[in-house]
C-alpha cells in the first residue's frame, strides 16, 4: 500500500465499456460518468480536467456537509469559486442522492 491518497480520474463512458481501461494503475480510482458538457471541463497545463466547479459538485458525492463547506471556502479563498459557472454547471446534473446537501452550501456561499 502507498502511503499517498488516491488519485481519482473521470473517465466518459461506462464501466461495461469493452473500451473502457482494464489496467488501471495502484492507487489510481476510476470514475465513469456520461460525457461531460464542455464548460464543466478545463485544461490545465496541457491535461483536462473537470472546472472548479464541478469538481465542487462531485465532491458532494463523497464527502459530508462540514467537508463540503471547507472545499467551497478554499475555492473562494484561491479565487476559484464562481457563483455564476457553480449555477450553470448544478443545473446540468442530473439527479443524485447528494444534490439536497449540495445545493444548502451552495445557498450559504451565495
């Protein structure tokens, strides 16, 4: 076991993909998801990535509410947090279990 946290990727498609990666690396999670809109994805030195604000959005998935907020303050604190881009990029999710937490703590940024 590494001693690091693991790096997660998003990934479009499915995991029943036959094209999907079989051989993904230790320490590696892979997350499926539909194709993502392009404003909820940025490059970043060359190598794309989800914004700022859909990775706020997907946090949501797996992290508590106390977790959350302490996300959203380090975005504003770097200059991350954008009201407007975090409404358009919520609006284009689809439903999930954590969209009620979510949507309390975009609420209290706003």
């Amino acid at each position: 076991m590494s001693d690091h946290e693991p790096i997660h990727v998003t990934v479009p498609g499915s995991p029943d993909d036959p094209r999907a990666p079989r051989d993904v690396p230790e320490g590696v999670i892979v997350h499926y998801v539909p194709e993502l809109h392009p404003d909820d994805v940025c490059v970043v030195d060359g190598i794309p990535m989800t914004s700022p604000s859909r990775t706020l959005i997907d946090l949501a998935e797996v992290m508590d509410a106390a977790e959350l907020r302490e996300c959203f303050a380090n975005a504003r604190e770097l200059g991350l947090l954008d009201l407007e881009e975090l409404a358009a990029a919520r609006a284009r999710v689809e439903w999930r279990p954590s969209l009620a937490m979510l949507d309390e703590v975009i609420a209290e940024f706003s």
